[in-house]
C-alpha cells in the first residue's frame, strides 16, 4: 500500500528535460524484470511446500484470535488484495494504522509502517498476541495445534513432536508475556511457568509463525502490463509491444522525469526499503502521534525474536547484521515505511492511516501540497509541491494502474477445504 512515503519523490521534484532514449532505457532496466524472490536464512521453512500449505490454513483460521471471531485474513482479505479495505485496521478495537497489502510481502526488508519486524516470521507473531488485535496466545496456539488432528498432524511432520499439554499445573490453559500489562492473568501464569515449559511454549509460537510466513511468501504477483512495455523496450521495440497506453507511457516517463519518483520508489519492487517523514496530513486529530521509525528501531533492535535472535535459524549474516547495526535517533521521529508501488492500484485506501481514498488524491496532494503539515523533529528537506498539470496527474496514475498483476499462483488466495484438500494431501 501506499504510506507516508508515496510519491516523496513527487513532491521533492526540480524540473527536468525530457530523458534521452539511452537514460530513458537505463532508469527502465532499474526497474525491470524483477528478480527471483531471495530465501530467507533465518526461517529454514520459508521455501517449504508444506509448511506454506500449513500456514494457509492457519492464516484463515479465527480460532487464533481469543475470542475466536476473526483471522489473518480478516485483516488481509484476499478479495481485497490481503488488505482491509478500509482507512484504519480494526482488530479488537480500532488500530491506529492502515492494514498493509499481503502481495509480495516477501520481498520486504521490514515489516510494519515501523519497521518494527525484521522478518515476515517474526512480523507474523505479533498480530498473534497483540491485544488489541487477535489477543491470541502462545499457550492456547500449543494447545490448539495439539488438540486439532489435521495439525498436529501436520504440525509434527514438520517440527517434530508436539509438546504434550496434559499436566495443567505445568501447563495453564492462557499464559504470555504481556510486560505491558503485567496485572492481566494471562502474564501472571507466564509468570509461574518454569523456564522450560515457556521454552516449549515459545517454540509452537515461532514454528507457527514460520509457517505462516512460507505461506505469505507464495503471495507473489506476476507480470505487469509495465513488465511487459519494459521488457519488449528492452529488446529493441521502442512501442513497448504496444503493453501501455499514450497516457501511461507519459506517466511513466513522468515518474523517471518531473517526478524524479525513483529516488525513493527505485528497482524492481518500486522501494527503496526505507523510512521517510512527509507533511501528510493525519486522518483525524483524535488519533496519538506516531513516532515510526524511531520507536520501531528500538523495538526491533530488542526484540529477541529478530534476525539475530535465539528463535532464527540464522543468527549471524547479512539479516543479523541489519539490526545489529541498527540506530535509533530523532531525526526518525514519524518517519513511516516506502511501501512498494506493485499492485499500488489494488490497495486503496492510502497512507498509513488511510488519508487518501483513490490515487488521483494522493497524486494531486504530492502536486499541491495543499493541507500538509511539516511537524516533527524532522523532515524531508526538499519537500516542495510538485505542480503537475491536470494532464499529468492523470498520466501518472495511468502509470501506477499499469503496476498491477494478478499472483502467479491464484490457488494460494483460497482457504483450504480439508474435506476435500487434507492438510498433508500432496500438491
């Protein structure tokens, strides 16, 4: 989806002459083909067929949540290309933050408007727990996946054994960490769990949480209409086979030009995978001021279920390394994630609280400005309207509309029928 971050090189243009052919080609090759989606060291099931086919059922299924009435996919709706569709989440209670898209998540170098997850895994766990979306918990997940034969099932040829539950002195029927709430029962029965026990405990929670990542993963989208222009220009045929139309091809031409877009939307996925803190205006004056970044790089940088955490099945490497380098500082201070331009089209509303409904409005206020706001320890230096004419708004959503394509395998957009697709079924 589009965040804070969209079309920041929108709004920092300096005016451009037309590009030449050769510079025209380069800036395209940038951006496409796309390469094959990189392995994940640190989740040694990220690429496992049947790991995914686990987390598919796990992603829709409501009895992850406390009180058994939403999942994943409540949130991440695949009719709404694994979005909400609405401006701000809503899980327990009204989130603060719009719900991101699923499709190609695994191509992501972090996790949340934040960052606040260094890998899909150890994003995948926090909606789990987290009270006010599915409230769930570590020792009800065990006991689920126990009691369920198709997962145990499942869950064991994968795993190994699952923890036998029986003694309820060891074992309570509710338990987990919740430091921010240290009164709740659910933290006082983590509490009085032997060392051990929570171990046990922690890992049904993070092989979970590694098979719903293997599922996330097949969320890949194919070829584009703008694939297909970039990769017949690239051989030689200067129409592009004919894949865009007049008003896209000027768009995108825009996008390279005027917009200077890549600065911040650059390479194949149309990121550059960092935080940036722009004068959108917020949804509505009743909701917190975000920190962003600044608050998600602490987070991740302490959180004992990242990269170079005891949970990763690589704890030394390029991931590790990432947050173990990491800084926190308040020129972070509301900076919000680049998100991807891929199926941009597909993933209304807009922003990280969902300000803009359509793309013309998010285009037309990175052209205006009108309305923005320039609070915060810092801001992006350059941030001057971009004044687009009205033709060329129009132009550069027709290019962000040619970004979209449908998941290469559509299969994966179902919830599994067990009666007739049983979990360890070969595929």
């Amino acid at each position: 989806m589009i965040g804070a971050a969209l079309l920041c090189s929108l709004a920092c243009a300096l005016p451009q002459e037309g590009l030449s052919p050769a510079r025209f080609a380069r800036k395209l090759s940038r951006l496409s083909p796309r390469p094959e989606l990189r392995p994940d060291p640190t989740n040694a099931m990220a690429d496992n067929e049947r790991a995914a086919r686990f987390g598919r059922a796990l992603f829709f299924d409501p009895r992850l949540s406390r009180d058994e009435s939403f999942s994943c996919a409540t949130c991440h709706d695949p009719a709404l290309a694994f979005t909400d569709g609405r401006s701000l989440a809503e899980g327990r209670v009204k989130l603060a933050r719009n719900s991101p898209t699923l499709l190609n998540v695994g191509r992501r170098r972090w996790l949340f408007w934040d960052g606040r997850a260094d890998s899909l895994w150890a994003q995948a766990r926090h909606p789990l727990e987290s009270p006010i979306e599915m409230d769930g918990d570590r020792l009800a997940l065990a006991r689920l996946i126990a009691s369920d034969a198709g997962y145990r099932v499942q869950y064991e040829a994968l795993f190994g054994p699952a923890p036998q539950l029986t003694d309820s002195a060891r074992f309570p029927a509710h338990a987990k960490p919740m430091p921010e709430d240290k009164d709740d029962p659910r933290h006082l029965a983590w509490e009085r769990m032997k060392d051990d026990d929570r171990a046990l405990a922690d890992a049904v929670l993070v092989n979970v949480s590694k098979s719903l990542a293997a599922y996330q993963r097949r969320l890949k989208t194919g070829e584009s209409k703008f694939d297909e222009f970039a990769s017949a220009y690239l051989a030689g045929d200067v129409s592009g086979g004919g894949h865009l139309s007049a008003e896209a091809r000027r768009g995108l031409e825009l996008f390279f030009s005027k917009g200077q877009c890549t600065l911040c939307h650059m390479g194949p996925e149309l990121t550059d995978e960092e935080f940036h803190h722009l004068a959108v205006p917020p949804l509505n004056e009743e909701l917190p001021i975000d920190q962003g970044r600044h608050l998600g790089a602490i987070l991740v940088k302490r959180d004992s279920f990242n990269a170079s955490g005891e949970h990763s099945d690589q704890r030394e490497g390029e991931a590790a390394d990432f947050v173990q380098l990491l800084i926190s500082d308040a020129d972070q201070f509301g900076e919000m994630r680049t998100p991807s331009l891929r199926n941009v089209a597909d993933t209304a509303p807009y922003m990280h609280q969902g300000q803009f409904k359509t793309l013309e409005e998010v285009v037309h206020f990175y052209s205006t400005l009108e309305g923005a706001q320039r609070t915060g320890h810092h801001q992006e230096l350059t941030l001057t309207p971009a004044e687009f004419t009205p033709k060329e708004e129009k132009d550069l959503v027709s290019f962000l509309r040619s970004l979209s394509a449908p998941l290469t395998d559509p299969s994966w957009a179902r919830a599994p029928k067990p009666e007739s697709e049983p979990l360890d079924a070969p595929r």
